[in-house]
C-alpha cells in the first residue's frame, strides 16, 4: 500500500449535542481546513494529518471550565491514534 | 498541596500500585502470558493514552448513566414505544438484543480475566476499567429494551436464544472462539479487530439508525455505551502496536489472527449489513457506502498504510470482502426473510420506494440479481403463498451461516468449499473460513451447529413446532411475517387511535 503523496485524514465521531457544538467550534478553530459533516445523531469532523483539541479553545467556547477528560462524555468513535492526550489538549495522527 | 497532573496522577494511581513478587515466581503469578509464543520484554512500555485512574473513570461513567437513566425515565413517561418511524424497526431491535447484548457480557467476563493475568498494571487496569464497561452495556441495553419488550413480541427469553437458535449462534461462536483462544490472540481478536477495526461499522450504523428512526432508546444506550468504545478502540490499537514493538518474531503470529480475525468478524457482520439495507424504515446510508468509509477509507487507507511500518499487511481475503459489498446485505436479508418462521423476529418484502433505494444503491447487482426475487416472493404473498423455506440449510463449519454466500463476483453459483478431517467431511461458505479451519482443526469440529444439533434430536424434537418451542419463540408471534403479525396490529391499532383522537 503507497502512502506517498497523499496526507492521510484523521476523524472523530462526536455525539450531536449542545457541548459538542461549542467542541466543534472549538476544533474548527484550532484545525483550519477541518471538515465538518453532520449525521443522524453524530458529527463528524475529519482534518488531513493532525487533529488538536485544546482545553483552553474548548472552555472559550463553552464559558466554562472543561477538563480533557471530559471528552470522553462527547466521542462516539475516532480514526487515527491518540498521539497525546495530557492536562492541555488531545491530539489524534497516524504515527508512522 | 497543588493538583497533580494527569501524567502524575496515572503514574502514582495506576503504574504505582503494582509491585514485583518476590516469593512467587511471576511466571505463577501470570501463568497464561507465555504458551502461544507471543514475547513481552518490557510491560512498562505499554502507554495508555487516556491516563485513565480510578476516580476520574468513576466520576464519568456516574455522569454517564445518570444521563442515561434520565432519558429511560422520560421515554417511559413519554410513550416512547409510539414514536418509531415504524413498527418494523424492533425487528433490529430484536436481533440487537438477542445477538450482541450477550457478547457484552461475554466481553465483560473476559475482560476480567485479563484484568487478573496480564503481567502489565497498565494494561491490567485498561482491561479492568472494559471489564466494567462491559457490563453496564449488558444492563443499560437490557434496562432500554425492555420499554419495548412490553409493548412488542420477540424481545423475550433472548439470553436463552443465544445459546440456542440458529442464527443466534453466529455470534455465539465467533465470541466463544475469541475466548478459547489465549489472552494475546483474545486481544488481537476482540480489542484490536472487532474494536478497532470493524466497530464502526456495527456500532455508528445502529446509532444513527436507531436516530434517524425515532429510537431514542436506542440511540440514549448507544452513545453511552460508545463513549466507552473509545477507550476500547485505544486498548485494541495499543495492545497490538505494543505487541509489535515488543519483538519482531511478534508480527507473523499478530499477522496470522489478523487475517483470522478480520474474516470472522467480517462473516459477523453480513448480519448488520443485512439490518442496515432492509430492516431500517428509514436509511441513511447503505452496507456499501459504510463499508467503503469506515473500512476502505479509513482502515485500508489510514490503518494499514501505519501498520506497514511493523511489516503487517492488509488482512488475507479482504479482495472478497471489497467485492462482497455489492451484494453481501441482499443475500444475507433473503436468508432471513425466507426462513423467519424459525427466528425471533419478524420479515416482509421491501416496500416499492425501499426498492427504488436498494435499485439506486446498488446499482450493478441490485435489478439484474435481487430485484426478480422479491418480485417473485410478492406474487407468491399475493396469491397467498409467503415464501418460507422450510427445508434445515446446510451451516458452515467456521462462521456457522447457512450456505447462502456465492462464488465471488458470480451471484448465480452459491460457494461451498469441503474436506475431510479425520474420516468426516465439513463444509465452508467461503475460502476465508475454510483457510480459518484448515489452521486449528481440532478446534472447529467441536462447533455446536445447529442443524447437526436439530438432526442430532437434541433441540426438544423433529418437529418445526417442537424446535421453536425449545428456542423458546412463539409461533405466530415472535416469527414470520410481519405484515400479518401482532406487532404490526397493535401499531396499527396505535396508530389508528390517535388519528381519531385517541383512547
């Protein structure tokens, strides 16, 4: 399989509900070129190569203080590995 | 003092806990972790990217099932059993309830047997945590349907039919093959291929299915159950890269129980695809296009292309399943639909409209190969005569499907694949599962098939009657067609009511 040339998408599946609108936006803003695609009851959002969820975007957006942890309230599924996922921010790539 | 990170945290909580023996040998404390010759040098270097510790994961899954019996509360409340798209839907449902709810509970079994003999606290805790997960997946399915199962017939007795009906040991004996393997090709099996792998293609479909329908049971115990199955996804990815990294002589066993593991799981889910094109009243996306998105665009095209690193290649017979997906889902529903006087669900000939979809989904095979045989089961139905087939099909070894699946790329010529094992013949539907048995055979000829069983005078009698007895199904409730069953009655009877200004 030939992986040259072509910058592999990474995605999460969120639930479709009013946290994860402010999340969305939150992405949409950290990850320019992000795409959104909305499903019954999910939210999709896909990114080339790299997707960063940061508290501090997330809780602007919110209003209110938001723990990484949390995320795991919103996501349905993802594609890609949890590179890193500390106090600041979660970030999903292919690693290799 | 200052709040600990959650680096800190995990390290004193999870990593910290643990302490090496020192009048037991290790190897009798985990004594399970060396036989199938998978090698591990270093357990410390198994990360979990959650970092999860006991508190916050309590703290979440709390939040989660308050959530979550909120909404059984309000659909209670709010007659919820009445906002279906349509009463066809429970028959998802049913299938939901008798086929895979018991595989959590399976899945919570084993995973507390990891949780007790991985030699790693990482991965002992990762496993604990799925353990419990698991098991409140098992209640809160069990707790959500049963709102149905006072109003809709099949959703009884389903842990009894799990172990007995038919197409019920599908699944059966691809989770009890998964867990009379060891606790590394268990992870590769279930963490990695059924989790990772092929989770969404189960998974995403029934939830926005169940959304897209009015199912707001379903949905509310899905996406609770989801939020874990992330975590779950990690532990599967996780396991199989720390495996890899561990030892080289790791990746031709890791590379064998892939292409294993793909094609059961694979065989597995004919059945979801079959749900997802015929038993959804409204659809949002064909077995097709889902397995073009989350299999071919985001395994085949994100997955595999960072396992190569490791020198794992796409699994063995995945060039069948690519050209499987045209038609897969029709020859499974046929499957279904003719031999539904003997299951715990119900099955009817897809409306005109539903036709025109399936013709324009699929539009290769769909009119040329499938469209004449509803047509004939309609003129049948119409003149009385709905199409059952009442002969005991021929089941494969392996995955334990009636033999219904056809040559690749020829629908006209139904597979069987044979040979001889130890002076008895077995059959298989396909390469994939023949290659599956040809690899362990000692352990496919103990499967528990069904037919064989039924022949063998072993499920309460010779008689159609005697069986559905014995699976405990009710005859002209549970079974057959749908048109013309209690569920569809009593719908109407709904229905009816509250156009008229109810009662």
């Amino acid at each position: 399989m030939s992986t040259t040339g072509k910058v592999r998408q990474v995605g999460v599946d969120l639930q479709d509900s009013e946290d994860t609108h402010a999340l969305v936006d939150a992405i949409e803003a950290d990850n320019p070129g992000a795409e959104v695609v909305h499903m019954p009851g999910l939210i999709r959002v896909t990114t080339a190569g790299e997707l960063v969820i940061r508290r501090e975007s997330v809780q602007e957006q919110l209003g209110r203080d938001w723990e990484t942890h949390e995320f795991q309230m919103n996501i349905v599924s993802y594609f890609g590995t949890i590179a890193e996922w500390d106090d600041d921010k979660i970030v999903i790539k292919w690693e290799h | 003092m200052a709040k600990l990170s959650m680096r800190e945290r995990y390290s004193l909580l999870t990593r910290d806990l643990d302490w090496t023996p020192t009048y037991v040998d290790p190897k009798v404390v985990y004594p399970y972790t060396r036989y199938e010759g998978i090698k591990i040098h270093d357990w410390d270097a198994w990360e979990d990217p959650f970092r999860l510790t006991v508190d916050s994961y309590c703290k979440y899954q709390a939040e989660k099932d308050k959530k979550l019996y909120a909404v059984i509360e309000s659909f209670a409340q709010g007659q919820g059993h009445l906002h279906l798209t349509d009463a066809r839907y429970v028959n998802a449902l049913k299938i939901f309830l008798q086929g895979v709810t018991p595989l959590e509970y399976a899945a919570h079994r084993h995973f507390e047997y990891l949780a007790r003999h991985l030699d790693g606290p990482g991965p002992r805790f990762a496993a604990l945590c799925q353990s419990i997960d698991e098991l409140r997946h098992t209640q809160t399915e069990v707790h959500t349907l049963s709102q149905y199962n006072k109003y809709y017939s099949g959703l009884h007795s389903w842990s009894k039919m799990y172990d007995r009906v038919w197409y019920l040991s599908v699944p059966k004996s691809f989770f009890e093959d998964a867990i009379t393997a060891g606790p590394f090709e268990f992870l590769t099996s279930i963490s990695f291929s059924f989790e990772y792998l092929l989770t969404n293609l189960l998974f995403v479909p029934f939830m926005s299915g169940a959304s897209f329908n009015g199912d707001l049971a379903t949905m509310t115990f899905g996406f609770s159950a989801q939020s874990d199955e992330s975590r779950h996804m990690t532990l599967g990815l996780g396991a199989l890269k720390f495996i890899l990294e561990q030892d080289e002589a790791n990746v031709p066993i890791i590379q064998d129980w892939l292409d294993k593991w793909f094609w059961r799981g694979y065989r597995l889910l004919s059945l979801v695809a079959a749900m997802m094109d015929y038993m959804l009243p409204k659809r949002f996306m064909s077995w097709k296009e889902a397995f073009e998105l989350y299999f071919e665009e985001q395994m085949l095209g994100g997955l595999f292309p960072d396992l190569e690193y490791y020198g794992i290649r796409p699994p063995r017979h995945l060039e069948q399943a690519i050209t499987e997906k045209d038609y897969m889902s029709h020859q499974v529903y046929w499957l279904l639909y003719t031999f539904s006087h003997a299951a715990s669900f119900n099955t009817t000939i897809p409306t005109p409209d539903e036709l025109d979809w399936l013709s324009a989904s699929y539009p290769d095979t769909f009119d040329r190969h499938y469209r004449p045989l509803w047509d004939r089961a309609q003129q049948l139905a119409d003149s009385g005569h709905r199409f059952f087939n009442r002969g005991l099909p021929m089941l494969c070894q392996t995955c334990q499907i009636p033999m219904t699946f056809t040559e690749p790329g020829d629908m006209d010529t139904i597979a069987v694949r044979s040979r001889e094992f130890r002076g008895e013949h077995f059959n298989f539907c396909s390469d994939g599962c023949k290659w599956i048995f040809d690899r362990e055979p000692e352990k496919y000829v103990q499967a528990w098939l069904p037919v064989h069983q039924i022949y063998q005078g072993n499920c309460g009698g010779a008689t159609i009657p005697e069986v559905l007895a014995w699976y405990g199904i009710q005859d002209g409730a549970d079974n057959g067609e749908y048109l013309t069953s209690p569920d569809k009655a009593s719908w109407d009877q709904w229905k009816a009511s509250a156009q008229s200004g109810g009662t």
